[in-house]
C-alpha cells in the first residue's frame, strides 16, 4: 500500500475517480497501522502478565483484535474490487521499479518546474513564513548555517523557497546564489557540475575546459575554491535522504562569511540531521488555515 501510495500521489489529480479510491486506500492503509500497533501492544502486555485476571482481559484484548483484523480484511477486499476500473493506471503503478521511479519523477518533476514559474500574485498564504525564511538567511551571523524546509509533497516548499530566493534582499544580501532541484534519482556527477555552471554563469566566466572528464572529488574541489571567501546561498530542493546529503554537503567551505545553506524535504530525520549539523533551524511548513485554503 505505502508503495502504491508514493506513486499514486502523482497522478491522482488527474483523474477524479483514481483520486477516489486512491483515497479509500490510504485511509485503508492508516487504519490497518493502527490495528498493527494495537497488536504488538497487546503483544507485549502478554508477557508481562502476573495475574489470571491480567491473562484473561488479554484474551479478551486479542479477541478484540481479531475483529478488526476481520474487518479489515472485509475492506481491503472491497476497495480491491475498485481494481479493475482503474487497471491501466494500477498495472503501470505495479510495473518494475525503474517504471515506477520513472513514473513518478516524470510527475513530480512536471509539477516543480510549475512551482518555479508562479507569480507572486498567485500566491496565498506565502509572506509570513517568506519573512521568517529570510530573516534566518540575512541574520548576520558569520557561521555557516542550514536551514531546512520540511513536510509532506505538494504542500508548496519549493514555491516559498523559490520565493525567498529571489527576493531582492537575499540577491543583495550574497555574492554567489546556486539553486539545484536533487530529487530522489539524482547523479552526483551531474549535480557537481549545474552547481559549477550556475556559479561561473552568475560571474559571465566559461566554466573549467574538460568538465567532462573531471571526477567527483575535483569536481567538489572547484566549487569549494570557488566559493572560498564568498557570501553564498545554497539551496538544495527535494533531498530525499541522509544519504544523497552526505554526498554533497562537504562541497562548500564552511568559512566565516554568513554563508547559508536550504533544503527542501519530506524527510523530517534529515530536515533535523542537517539543520542541527549547521547551526541552522527547521522550518515545518503547515497547510493553510480554512480562510486562506
């Protein structure tokens, strides 16, 4: 269900009855957790049993447990009737892994560039966690600092980031700005070198010859020289895990500069790791109020 959950995410919108089930399902999947930690809770106070009375409100406990099982079971076979209607879009979702994360990124991928081009005008909600952004990024503070923007897909991280980078206070603020979307398929090489492309195109410089022959390590080795004794501001958008920012994050020289650092994610282990790591903070963006929805 999880599986089918993530994908399923991208497309619903685009087909109101997919959007549907895709929501019995989802419902279906949070009862069944629920129904899950009951059990291992039962499970446990069994063990820890010292009385027959605490035995036999046990037993009753299980038989109760039991019952929803079956329930659930009743209503996973009947959200599974839903199947056929939607067997074209469910066989797609079910094809390899490389199908799916194709799939998916191709989804995502449509909708963030979407995000990257809305008017301010279009927007609602945005100036009060837009203001508290660039004020941690412009606090004079000379450590270098992270700052991660967390919570769920699709609830407008990249937008409001997008927002804060290319408001004039925070142009003014830097000497060098770098935007890099990760993503969850992303090649380390490939994000090396858009980094070193947007650093030297801000400059007007043409970027190092034999790019494509240098390796990772010398490629990490440009931009740290690069940006030794700069003021820079770093935004990686949609880091997936610890592992994809473990990969880049001793690119840029720590330095004394004020120099900054933001991700965007939906990995709320990862908006902590790397925040604390940098002194930073973590801004958990939140759904609008009722008014502003």
């Amino acid at each position: 269900m999880t599986a089918f959950l993530r994908v399923a995410n991208a497309v619903e919108e685009n087909n109101p009855e997919l959007k549907v089930w895709v929501k019995q399902v989802r419902e279906a999947a949070y009862d069944i957790g629920d129904v899950l930690q009951l059990f291992t809770l039962r499970h446990q106070a069994a063990y820890d049993i010292c009385k027959v009375s605490c035995f036999i409100k046990t037993l009753k406990a299980c038989h109760q447990i039991v019952s929803h099982v079956q329930r659930m079971r009743s209503r996973v076979n009947d959200i599974s009737k839903g199947h056929q209607r939607y067997h074209d879009r469910y066989s797609m979702l079910e094809q390899g892994s490389s199908s799916r994360s194709t799939v998916s990124n191709t989804a995502w991928h449509d909708y963030r560039g979407d995000a990257l081009l809305l008017d301010k005008s279009e927007l609602v909600g945005i100036e009060k966690p837009k203001s508290q952004l660039i004020r941690w990024l412009v606090h004079e503070d000379p450590r270098l600092k992270a700052f991660s923007v967390s919570r769920m897909g699709r609830l407008g991280k990249t937008t409001l980031v997008k927002k804060v980078f290319d408001d004039a206070v925070v142009k003014n603020h830097f000497q060098s700005h770098v935007w890099i979307t990760v993503s969850e398929s992303f090649k380390i090489e490939v994000l090396l070198k858009g980094i070193i492309k947007q650093l030297f195109d801000e400059i007007k410089q043409p970027i190092p010859q034999g790019m494509d022959n240098i390796d990772t390590n010398n490629l990490k080795g440009i931009i740290n020289a690069f940006l030794q004794q700069k003021r820079y501001v770093l935004v990686f958008d949609d880091v997936w895990d610890i592992y994809a920012w473990q990969s880049f994050r001793y690119v840029f020289p720590i330095g004394n500069c004020g120099n900054r650092v933001v991700l965007t994610t939906r990995n709320v282990d990862l908006a902590s790791f790397g925040s604390i790591e940098y002194h930073g903070d973590v801004y958990n963006l939140q759904p609008l109020p009722p008014e502003e929805s």
